[in-house]
C-alpha cells in the first residue's frame, strides 16, 4: 500500500524521524519538514524504556542505540531527606533481552536522523508550518518564507504546539498543573563514580531524578516543584541555578552536592493537555505530543511516539489510506490515555506532604521493596512488556 506513496511529516522529532524511517522502509517516498535551521546538540536525556526499545530494534537500530546508552539496572525510589531507600524496581529482566536504556536526546536523534537519511528521507530543515488547509484531495502546508507545500498524506510530528494537531480538533487550552520543572546537564556521575540507575528523590510537594548519560560523563537532572507562580510551558526557557538550588536545598547531601555542579538550566511549566478527540482525518494523522502530551512522570513521552510511529505505518502499509488512519487511532487512543493518567497519579505519589500519609506510603512501599519485589515490578509490566512491533 505504501510503496511509491509520498508523505510529508511535520517535525524531526524523535517521533517524526521514526515514522519517516518506518513509512520509507515500506515503501514509502518520505519528507521531512523542520521549523530549526539545522539538527544540532538539543534536549537533555530520555528514558527509553523496553517498549520503546522494542521499536528501536524492528528498525533496525538496535547495535547503535545501546552503543549510545547506558543500560539501567533498575530504579531507585528514596527519601529526600537522607537518601534513605523506600523502593527498588530491578531492572534485570530486560537486561539480556530489550533493556531499559537511558541517553541523551541528541544521540537518539542523530541515530534516527541516520537511518532514515540511509532510507532515502529527505530532511528538510528551516521549514516552519504556519498553517494547514485542505480535504480527501489533499493537504496543503503553509510555510514562513517559502512557497506552500502540498501532499496527499500529512503526519503532525510538531509537538505540543502543533498545527496539524489545531487543524484537525476544536481549541482546547491546556491548564497550568501548579507545578514546575527544571532540567540540567553536570559533567561526570553523581557522587563520583559512575553506576547505571534512575534515582528518585520524593519529598513533600517536589521530587528530582537523576541518571547517568554517556557512560557516566554527564548526569541528568529533572527536578520537579508544586508552586502557584506560573511558568511558560516551554524547554527552551532558561531557570536560575541559584533558584533550583534553594528550592531543593533540604534534600539529602548527595543531592545539594549535585545541584551545587550545575551552570545552567532550563525551566518549564508543566501544563495538562487533552488527549486529542480527533488524532486523524482526510489525509492526515498525528503522532506523539502532537496528540497526546503527557507529563513527565512515567518518562513515556518518547516512548509512546515511538510505539505511534510504528503503529501508524503498519496500518499504512497493510490496508487503505481512510481505513488505516482510524485503525492507527483505534489501536493507539486507548493505551496512550491510559498511560497518561498514570503519569498523573505518580505525581501526586511523588510528593505527598501529610507527614503521617508519607511514612506510611514509604513503609508499605519498603515491605513491598523487600517481600516481593518481583510483584512491584510487574505492575508496569502492561506499559514495559507492551511490544507494538508484534501485535
């Protein structure tokens, strides 16, 4: 069905790279439209959890990607105050087979942006999409500066601002959440000596989660604060060090030891979006944040873009364009959806401030930690074991 079939995609993005390379390894005649005027060293880490992997390796990128990761032996859950452990998830069983892998979001892109240049994609950088018009005959794209571009096929990759996203559902404004986040790079591992872990510090109305990237020669930071101040939803916004510092300066030592190292940070306020009505229409189709933003707290938004990049191929490969683009949506809305509104329930999880209800969250979670940790772990199975590459 796809083959000679010309697509233009919205956005390089980890999620736009990896239908393009997904839809041209179909078949497909693919273009790819960039609003920045080149695909530089942006972003800070990702988590890429076995599901994501499992979309990495149908793809044929398994070798590079865990060349450029660093796999994760499991995540740590731990008390702000002394670092003092409340839960550990091992992460071994998918060590031998998809892993659980944690880089840098500019060596994911570069790895994507090479496989589908091998693929025949054409990348096209300083394209910013304004506007979208169009039917079942076609779309057209409005593009700052250069004449508009038309194909019979679209996919919105462009994120939580998307045009296609807009083109296709009634305005609905996201709402400020009440919190805010920073992100930031240090040079070399947390506490000296590099390990291969997710930490996460939980304390009354904020938590921070570090890990290690690039074998240990950077370690990211994500630090999370309820406040009612607003921030602008965005990754680019710089943060004052000095701010994120005083904010977490109760957390354990290890912590302000870590914080005291960063030079600079971004800042963003984390809005809640709807899950999109409409992910598709008459030539057209959204993807990742485009239809389904989610806040940080499960570290799936790369994930599921990946996992939707897939599907939506697969649809367009095996059956007609119409049909295949309400099959993509029928296979995807639910588990996205559902995978969001548990990213919003570990936020609440993560910073409970009743002292008493805090105790006694991290006691019953250290029994578990201790009595059965096989069981903690096999709660995320349903989002971990999902493999979209066999269903």
């Amino acid at each position: 069905m796809l083959i000679g079939q010309q697509v233009t995609i919205v956005g390089a993005g980890i999620g736009g790279l990896g239908c393009a390379l997904a839809l041209a390894q179909r078949g497909a005649k693919v273009r790819v439209l960039e609003q920045a005027d080149e695909l530089g060293e942006v972003g800070a880490g990702l988590q890429i959890s076995p599901n994501g992997v499992a979309v990495l390796d149908a793809l044929g990128l398994g070798k590079q990607l865990r060349a450029a990761g660093v796999s994760m032996t499991d995540i740590r859950l731990l008390d702000c105050t002394h670092g003092a452990p409340v839960l550990r998830m091992n992460l071994a069983k998918y060590s031998a087979d998809r892993a659980y892998l944690a880089l840098h979001r500019a060596d994911l892109l570069k790895i994507l942006e090479q496989g589908a240049r091998d693929a025949g994609v054409a990348i096209e950088t300083g394209m910013a999409v304004t506007g979208v018009d169009g039917n079942g005959a076609g779309i057209r794209l409005d593009v700052a500066g250069r004449a508009g571009q038309s194909a019979p096929l679209v996919i919105g990759a462009d994120g939580l601002h998307s045009v296609l996203r807009a083109h296709l559902n009634p305005s609905g404004a996201p709402f400020f959440t009440g919190q805010v986040a920073w992100r930031a790079l240090v040079a070399g591992p947390q506490g000296g000596m590099p390990d291969s872990c997710v930490r996460l510090y939980m304390g009354p109305g904020k938590h921070l989660v570090t890990y290690p990237l690039r074998g240990g020669a950077l370690t990211n930071i994500v630090a999370v604060q309820e406040r009612d101040e607003w921030a602008e939803e965005s990754w680019s916004a710089k943060g004052n060090p000095a701010v994120l510092q005083t904010v977490f300066r109760d957390f354990c030592p290890e912590v302000r030891d870590l914080l005291a190292r960063v030079k600079e940070v971004s800042l963003w306020g984390l809005f809640r979006h709807k899950v999109a009505p409409n992910w598709t229409g008459p030539g057209c189709a959204l993807i990742g944040d485009a239809a389904h933003p989610t806040l940080p707290f499960l570290a799936q938004g790369a994930n599921l873009a990946l996992e939707d990049a897939w599907v939506l191929a697969d649809c367009l490969a095996s059956m007609e364009q119409g049909a295949a683009l309400k099959e993509y949506q029928l296979r995807r809305k639910g588990r996205a959806t559902k995978v969001i509104a548990a990213a919003n329930a570990n936020a609440r999880n993560y910073h409970l401030r009743n002292p008493a209800l805090r105790i006694g969250a991290h006691m019953i979670l250290r029994a578990a930690s201790n009595l059965a940790p096989r069981r903690v772990l096999r709660q995320f199975d349903w989002i971990y074991g999902h493999d979209v590459t066999h269903s």
